[in-house]
C-alpha cells in the first residue's frame, strides 16, 4: 500500500514540478524586477581594472546634507561621502576582486570603493540637541536626535548612547517634518517585535531599548534617501551634591567597553564597520583618529536654584551664560566645543554655607511620593578620625593608558602624601590579572611611602580590565580591626560586566568602605557610583582638566572625620513607605544622601533622624509641612519609579530572584518608564516606504577624549 | 521506518530555505538515514529545488506575513458643534485582542498638533485615555469637526479588530463642559 501511493505520488510529482518550476520561474523573475530597490545593488558588480577619476562636488554635498546620490548612472562608482566644495575626490576600483563584499560603510552605494581625503564619513546621526531645566534638586530634560540618510537607498539607522543612569526616561516621541508621533512604552520583547514587523513591513518606526542603565540604543528604521527623522526622548533625575556645589551631568560618549572571555551580553568595542565581529549584543562602532562625521550637539542649561547662585563652573567644555536675575543662570554650550567625546559637567554654588535638608512632596491620585535630601550635622566636621587602612586600587587597563592613568597616579601620590602616622596602607594594580605592592598593608611609615611612590611611577595602562582580580585582591585580606578600611578604587570603569562586579562587591564588602574614583573624560558613571552605593561609601571624579591633587586633598577632607553610621529614621506623621535606597547609606561631611518613598500622612510634622559618629550618638530633627496640598513637583513618581527599578536591579546582581524582572517590568509599565525590560516604540502606520529592505548602518561615534583607539579598539574580524 | 515522501522534501526545502543555501547532499544522507526506496537522483533534485525555490519566494513575499500582522491608522475626530474646544479627555479601546497601539499622533488643528498623553496603567489592556488641552487664544480654536488625534495601530492575525471610542470630557477655555461628538475612520494606509 505504501509503495503503491509512493509511486503514485512520484508519478504526480514529475510533471507537476517541471511545469511549477516553469511557473515560479517566471514568477520568480517578476518578483526579482519588482522588488529591486534603487539602491540595492550591493556587492557593485564587476570592475575592469583600475580606474581613476575626478568627481566634481554636487551643490549642496558638505558635511550635513544628504549627498544626491540616487538616479546616477553607475551607482558602484558612487562617493561615499560627499565632498567639501573644490575637494578632489579619488575614486578607486579594484579589478582583481570578482565580486565585492558587502560593507557597512554606506548602503546602496555598493562596496567600500572611495577614498577621500578629508576623513569625514556619512552617517545617519547628524545632530544632538539637549535641553535641561533644572528646579531644585530635580533636572527635566530633554534629548533631540537628528537622524537623516545621506545614502541612496532606505537604511535603519542603529545609534549607541549614553544617558544618566537615574534617568527616568518617560517620554519618547518620533517626529517626521510637522508630525509628531508619541512612542508607547511596552514591554521590551513586544515592542521589538513590532519594531521588526513594522521595519520589514516598509513603514517608519523608532524603537528605544535599554542595554545598561546609562547605555541605550536608539533603533530609526526605513530612513528613505534625503529624509530626516527626529527622535525626541525626556527624562527627570536628581542632581548630585557634592562639597557644597550641585552637579549636573550629560554623558556624550560610551567609553569602549572591555568584557571577559565567554560574555556575551556584554558591551563590544569594534572599529567601523566592523559590526557583529565582538561577539557581544550590543556594539558601538568607534572612529579612527582623524574621522569625523558631522555629527555634533548643542546643549542648554536652564538653572533656577530658588537662592542666589553664588558660582558656577564648566571645566569639560567652554560653554557661555547669562543670568536673568540672582537665582537663575543659562549655560549654552559654544558650538566651537560640540563634538560628543566628553561628559559635560556644570556645576554650581548656591548662597549659604551649607544648605539645610529638604523635603520635597507630591500627591496625586497615585498617591504622595517625596524626596528628602540628607544633609550630615555640621558636628561632624569637628570630630577627628580613627587610624586608616587605605587600600587603593588602581586600574592599569589598555584604556587608562595616557592622561588617565597619569591622573590616577597622581591621585594615588597625593593620597600617599596625605597619609598619617598610625595609618596603613596597600597599592593594588589590575588588568588582566592583578598585583598587590605588599603582602600585607603597610604602616604609613616615610620609607615605605617612598619605595610605593617609586612602584607607582612605574605603573602604565595596558591589556585588559579584569576587574574582579582587583575586587578580590582589594576585599579579600583581613581586616585590621583598630583600623577603619577605606578602599579607593581608581578606574575608568569600561567594562561590561558591570553586574559581576557589584555582586562580588556586595559578597565581599565586610566592613570596609568603597570610594570610588571615575577617571577620564566619558567614564561608566553607573558602574562608578554603585560601586561607592554597593561599597556604603562615596564617589569622585576626576575630568582630563581636573586637579588630580585637589580631588584627592578634597577625599581625605572627608575621610578626615568621622561620618554618620548606623543611621535610622523615624519618619513620624509622614508615614512613609517603600523608601530607596533600601539600605541607608553612612553620611560622610559634604555627601548628602538623597531618599525618595511614598508618603500617606497630611499632617505638619518632623522626621528624626539618628547615628553614631566616633562612637558618639548623634540626632536630627527635620520639619516637615505636609497640609500643603498645592505642592507640586510632577517629577516625583518618575524619579520614585526609576530609584524602585534601579533598587530591583541593584537586588538582582547578588540575589538572583526569578520574580525581579517581572517586578522591574511592572514598575516600568505602571509609570511609562524605560528599563531593562520595557522599551519604546512609534510607528507610523499612514504609509509604506518603497524600495527593499533597509540596511542597517550603525552610527561610529569618536572615542571619549584622552581614550586611545589602538589599545581599546579591536579591529581583528574574531574577537570575542 | 520513515520514507522519503512529499513532506520530507518539503521539510528540506524549508530547511535549505532557513540556511539560505540549499544542500541537497544533506538531503540526500537523510534519505539514506530513513532507509527510503531509492528515488532516481534527479527527480530529487528537481523537487528539491521546486520547493526550496517555492519557499524562498514565499518567505519573501509580504502577503502571507501581512496575514499574521498589519499596521493601520485610526483617525478621531471631535465635533465641538460650535462651541470653542480648548480640551478634551477621551477613552479608545480595541475590545479584542486583534489591535496593539504602537503610536499616537496630534490633531490637524494647531490646537492640538502636539501628540497627545496617555495613561500607561491603561494601555496595558489596549485601551489608551487621551487627554489634551490648548491655551491658545478662544477665536483660534476649533469649533466644528477637527481631528484632535491619530492612534498607529498593529492588527495580530485575521481577525477582526472590534474597536470604541467614548469621548469622556470635552471643554471650552473656561473649563466649561461642552457638549461634542466624538467619532473615528481608519484611515488607508498609503
């Protein structure tokens, strides 16, 4: 029976596929002609031989302008990059290559085939422009990115960014020309399900993920040829205070990343076009020395303190400003400094020596959420400090090398300076493995402060950032009990294991202190401060144009005196719930710490706050007015929100709860927030782009400044 | 003991399809493995290639995706019959689970260019509460039919969606209450 319905099917089958393999023939050729795009004739075809020639610039090809490259006739000669005006464009092809790769350099215009002499490459990014409002201690901003196609064909632009890690991104909005369309917040492997149906689809669609806390990639899909897109992204975070100064900070550039051998979710660090080759799931291309590509930003800063504002400065950037009255200030970046490869970080002194604690409310119909900014009592600055064990540790990576790790040299000399009679100390490097200078702590004698200033003028930066051989190195020896162990980590922090390391810290803290020490010019600023969070103690930075001296002369002030421990807080009639941090953090001289909870009481009332300094008990007394019902600050849920996330992931790193992404997730969903788990997506579904498939062209971008590319970039196609 | 019939054929052809590079010998060594009656070799060859080809083309045609998926804008409109419309909060839901919301747009009116908010606790069931309020000068606001918003939609399979819209609140600059129609028109995608 079954032989005989095979053979009945064999001889069915003979005559019916030679006449469907007729059939889809024809069809097949059809469906090639119609669905070959303008630009798809990647891969150019066949080149005889060298050629040569000289190509006049098209009006209106400089840096920013979509080069008219669609309806030339030989599309596999086509610059890449349009030319500056009487620029001589060579354009090169080879003969002896039958058929040529696909590249990433440009889509549409076939392999990489020109040669310009100025560096400048096309990409889809083309300008930045940030806005901030700060009110208080509360910053609102808001981020535009300008994506444009300079090529010939359609393309989905994929960019590589950085934002605060306590941002509370809660607004997304896609614009093309006058309309705007806003971006819904879903749960992220949704929203990337409909991103890729709506790109494969041909329609217009923006996608926003999280990779890290401070890293997101921004995904623009069906770019037509000459078309611009803007994305529009607003989030709210709380400032940084700092011994006696407010810090606002926007990271421009994400440092290249180094991740341990067998990690794939890391962060990979390859060159351009070079993309899939790091074996990671997120990569950022980075620019050769000398490329550029037009890409620039602007920034404004929008202060209203509520006092006077004493005084200002920028040293990352030069910036200009203007002051309508005592309490307000406007800082605008210069345009000569709007190349994206540096943080940017203003800060500011309001009026009054030191500024009280302060509770801020809102209630809606969610609720009350406030947030308290904790002030340490000024006794403590009259107090003296215990004995130290000072452990520092220094990272000697490939990235810290050059102006980095000459900084965090000098830090380290200032610190061994600094060091008193009674105090020990230990000198640890890092990098692919690590080293300690003694075999124990050392006491803080003259002779042996000399002999580790001559082993740290030794150290330079190269190889890898295995991080965890420093954690180990720095937190596992014991403890000398009549000594107070504060240990100064001195680091860049480009890595991309960033959850490994804060669980190894939080396994192995004991009772030492963290102070951490972000060198360079776009450092892992979440890698950093939670690190000085996990740690219980406090984090500084120290920008290329800083005084590495003065930072360090500034933490020793602070270590200097004994901070606030073992703190405890009657909340009284606030009735407060869900406060974050969970764990209250000890209060060093000039670090207050910021809190944020919900609230349910309405009456005026007084929080008490209580510790130990030096042994002694210490109490404060806070008022707090809570019949206000007017007060509002609509920020607070958001930043309440964004602190209840980062709390469920600071949990995940060393206490692994299956339930913590579904918890992460529903926060996020409820107020409209980015994380981890939830992501934004547009579509606009009015109408189709024509053509193929768009080709991806992810956006290069320049390494921070003071990073050099030769030993942090990878141009090796395998690496992992 | 399994044969080397139609459906195995169609197996490889969606296997080469997936590979993006048909191997016949692999299909070949399959068919030696099932210990199937031997097919003449080119009779193979050119049922594999049939369907390889078949499935290749039918992957990249859009048609059979779209069935599983499509994209559609709806537009609402408010009718402030008259009466100056300087804000409103309305109520937009898919009844089944045949729509997901992927964007909302502004209005036509420069009243209400601006996209606008929703409440996300609500959009998690597919159903989006709008809200939007002008302050531009009264004689400058809509008062007839206007498009006041554009909600981007995904419709899941062939189902058909079952939308509403219930208009919640509609008032003047005064904040006075007004009296409106709300209606909304899936728009053609172009």
């Amino acid at each position: 029976m079954k032989a005989a319905s095979r053979r009945c099917f064999r001889l069915l089958w003979a005559p019916a596929s030679t006449l469907l393999a007729l059939a889809i023939a024809l069809l097949s050729g059809c469906a090639n002609k119609t669905s070959t795009p303008a630009g798809a004739y990647y891969g150019g075809g066949a080149f005889g031989g060298y050629s040569s020639r000289t190509i006049t610039p098209l009006p209106g090809t400089q840096a920013g302008t979509p080069p008219a490259f669609a309806g030339t006739p030989s599309p596999g000669l086509l610059p890449q990059s349009p030319a500056a005006a009487g620029e001589e464009l060579w354009v090169i092809a080879r003969g002896s290559e039958p058929v040529a790769q696909r590249s990433n350099e440009s889509p549409g215009s076939g392999a990489l085939l020109a040669r310009f002499e100025e560096k400048e490459v096309p990409m889809p990014l083309k300008h930045t422009s940030v806005h901030a409002s700060i009110s208080g201690y509360i910053s609102a901003v808001e981020v535009t990115q300008q994506f444009h196609n300079p090529y010939s064909s359609k393309i989905e632009a994929v960019y590589v960014f950085p934002l605060p890690h306590n941002a509370a991104v809660n607004e997304f909005i896609m614009s093309l020309g006058q309309r705007r369309i806003r971006g819904i917040i879903r749960e992220r492997k949704e929203a990337e399900a409909i991103y890729q149906e709506a790109r494969r689809q041909g329609y217009v669609a923006s996608l926003l993920t999280e990779e890290r806390p401070n890293i997101f990639t921004q995904s623009v899909a069906n770019i037509e040829p000459g078309n611009e897109i803007e994305v529009n992204i607003k989030y709210f975070h709380t400032l940084a205070y700092v011994d006696g100064w407010y810090e606002f900070v926007f990271p421009m550039a994400v440092g290249p990343r180094f991740n341990p051998p067998g990690m794939t979710e890391g962060i990979g660090a390859v060159a351009r076009g070079k993309n899939g080759t790091s074996g990671q799931s997120t990569e950022v291309q980075y620019l050769k020395p000398g490329e550029s590509t037009g890409h620039d930003i602007s920034l404004q800063v929008d202060v209203d303190a509520g006092v006077p504002i004493e005084e200002f400065e920028c040293k990352t950037h030069e910036v200009t400003h203007t002051s309508s009255a005592p309490e307000r200030l406007t800082v605008s970046l210069s345009p000569a400094d709007g190349l994206p490869n540096k943080d940017f970080v203003l800060r500011y002194r309001v009026a009054g020596d030191h500024i009280k604690s302060s509770l801020l409310t809102h209630r809606d119909e969610r609720g009350g959420f406030f947030t308290l900014m904790l002030n340490p009592p000024s006794e403590l600055a009259a107090l003296r400090r215990q004995p130290l064990e000072i452990v520092f540790v220094l990272d000697c990576s490939g990235s810290m090398d050059g102006r980095p790790i000459e900084q965090a040299k000098a830090a380290v000399h200032r610190g061994l300076r600094l060091l008193q009679p009674g105090d020990s100390f230990q000198l640890i490097t890092f990098s692919m493995t690590a080293s300690r200078f003694g075999r124990a702590p050392l006491e803080a004698t003259p002779e042996n402060i000399h002999r580790a200033l001559q082993y740290l003028n030794s150290l330079r930066g190269e190889g890898g950032t295995m991080m965890f051989e420093g954690i180990k190195a720095a937190l596992d020896f014991p403890h000398d009990p009549h000594r107070l162990r504060f240990v100064c980590f001195l680091t860049d922090g480009y890595i991309g294991n960033e959850s490994e390391i804060l669980g190894e810290i939080h396994q192995r803290l004991g009772d030492s202190r963290i102070f951490s020490f972000g060198i360079g010019s776009a450092v892992n600023r979440y890698l950093i401060d939670h690190m000085a969070q996990v740690g219980r103690g406090a984090v500084a930075y120290l920008a290329p144009r800083d005084e590495a001296a003065q930072t360090m002369e500034d933490f020793f002030a602070r270590i200097s005196h004994p901070a606030l421990t073992g703190l405890k807080i009657d909340w009284g009639g606030l009735q407060a719930t869900e406060i974050f941090p969970r764990e209250l953090p000890d209060l060093f001289v000039g670090r207050p710490v910021i809190l944020t909870g919900r609230f349910t009481g309405s009456q005026q009332t007084s929080v008490r706050v209580s510790g130990n300094a030096a042994g002694q008990p210490v109490q404060l007394e806070l008022p707090a007015n809570l019949t206000d019902a007017a007060a509002t600050h609509k920020a607070l849920p958001s930043v309440w929100a964004r602190m209840k996330i980062a709390d469920f992931a600071d949990r995940a790193t060393y206490q692994p709860d299956r339930d913590l992404p579904g918890q992460i997730k529903s926060v996020a969903l409820d107020y409209g927030l980015m994380s981890a788990f939830t992501a934004f997506i547009a579509v606009d579904s009015t109408r189709r782009t024509v053509g193929a498939e768009a080709r991806t062209v992810p956006v290069a971008v320049p390494l921070p400044e003071g990073v050099k590319y030769e030993t942090t970039v990878d141009e090796s196609p395998d690496r992992n | 003991m399994r044969t080397l019939d139609g459906s195995a054929i169609l197996e490889c052809a969606g296997r080469a399809k997936r590979r993006r590079r048909f191997r016949l010998t692999e299909c070949l060594r399959e068919r030696a493995a099932f210990g199937a009656r031997r097919i003449p070799a080119p009779r193979v060859l050119i049922s594999c290639f049939v369907f390889g080809l078949a499935a290749g083309l039918f992957a990249q045609h859009p048609a059979l995706e779209e069935g599983r998926s499509r994209f559609s804008a709806v537009d609402i409109y408010l009718d402030a019959k008259g009466a100056p419309l300087a804000a409103y909060q309305l109520e937009f839901r898919a009844t089944n689970t045949a729509a997901r919301i992927v964007g909302i747009e502004g209005g036509e009116h420069p009243a209400f260019a601006g996209p606008p908010f929703y409440d996300p606790e609500a959009m998690q069931h597919e159903r989006v509460i709008l809200a939007a309020f002008s302050a531009i000068p009264t004689d400058k606001l809509p008062a007839g039919k206007t498009r006041v918003a554009t909600i981007h939609l995904q419709y899941i399979g062939n189902q058909k969606p079952a939308l509403e819209l219930k208009l919640q609140t509609a008032a003047d600059s005064a904040g006075t209450k007004i009296s409106a129609a709300a209606s909304f028109e899936e728009r053609k995608t172009k």
